[in-house]
C-alpha cells in the first residue's frame, strides 16, 4: 500500500529543472518514486505513507523553484 500526492510546481523550464525537483524530493525520507511533468508542473510522490506537504515545499523551495498547492492525495 502507498499514498501519492500531487502538488503543482511553477517556475520549471527545462528538463534541469525537472531534475533538480526529482533529486530534492527523491532525498525525503520514505519517498519511493517521483514524477515530474515540465508541462503542467505537475509534481507526483509516491511513499509508503502520506508525505508531509511542508517537507515537499522545503525541497521544491531548495530546488529553486515554488510548490503552489497539493492538489490531491490518495491512499489506495
């Protein structure tokens, strides 16, 4: 069972960008896979339980780049 939220990240423009996000989330502890969309800004993370929101701003913040909101989270 995992959880995986969905956040919006604005400020990317290429896939450097994109990278940077990855490496900073991927280094939260329990997170097991991230997905970014340079596109949409879309910012998926999947862990084995729910991610604290303010750690996935803390990492997007180092990144630097904006986390603007969780748009969903689901625990199958």
């Amino acid at each position: 069972m995992s959880a995986t939220a969905t956040f919006t990240v604005s400020g990317m423009t290429c896939g450097h960008c994109v990278a940077s996000v990855k490496e900073e989330v991927s280094e939260i502890p329990g997170v097991q896979a991230v997905e970014v969309d340079l596109e949409s800004g879309r910012l998926v993370v999947v862990a084995p339980d729910p991610v604290d929101p303010a750690l996935v701003r803390a990492a997007v913040d180092e990144a630097g780049y904006t986390l603007d909101a969780a748009d969903e989270v689901t625990t199958p």
